[in-house]
C-alpha cells in the first residue's frame, strides 16, 4: 500500500520544472523513477540515513531483523550489534515449552 509522494510534500516549481524536462527529454522515464534515483544517491552519499532508516522500520515491526540487515548491507549478528551499540533492545520471541519439547524430538528422531 503506497502513498503518492504529492500527498505527503510538495516541490518548488523549479524542481518540479526540472523533473519534467529530464523525463521529457528521456533521461528518466517517470517520476517514481526520478525519486528512486534521488534516494539511491542519497543514501550513497549519507549511507547513516540508510541505516537509521533500517533501524527505524525494524522498531516499528515493519521489517524483519534480517531484511534490516540486508537493507544496509551487514551481516544479521553486525545489525544485533548495531542495536545494540544505538541502546535498542530487540524483541525476542520464545518458544513455548510444548514447541521446545516438538523441537527436542525433531532432533533425537534426525539423529536416529
């Protein structure tokens, strides 16, 4: 579910201009391409932008530890370190005892 970037800000008309005559001309093709493009660069050039943002969507239960990780480009345990370091402490689930129980047979039968 995307919100159209009109609805959030609005651009100078210089800016707007701008964008126009790039697509125009063949250099973007839309607008969604011009904005992906613009964030690309921007997170290349302020890489900790890319990280809080990652950061921010994994506290907000948005993404995955994971795909968090992925996003900045780091290992799974260099984001738990990366909480960790910024004092944020992860959720993490446990398992009740019936699926430790499960998870103990599963094994046993595995190594049979």
């Amino acid at each position: 579910m995307g919100v159209k970037m009109a609805e959030i800000f609005a651009l100078p008309a210089v800016v707007e201009k701008e964008i126009k005559v790039l697509i125009k001309h063949g250099y973007y093709s839309s607008i969604d391409e011009v904005a992906k493009d613009a964030f690309r660069t921007l997170f290349y050039v302020k890489p900790d932008l890319r990280s809080s943002a990652a950061i921010e969507l994994y506290k907000e239960g948005e993404i995955s530890l994971s795909k968090a990780a992925e996003m900045i480009g780091v290992s799974t345990i260099e984001f738990k370190d990366i909480l960790a370091n910024r004092g944020i402490k992860r959720a993490v689930e446990s398992r009740s005892s019936e699926e430790l129980r499960q998870g103990v047979e599963m094994v046993k039968k595995l190594r049979e």
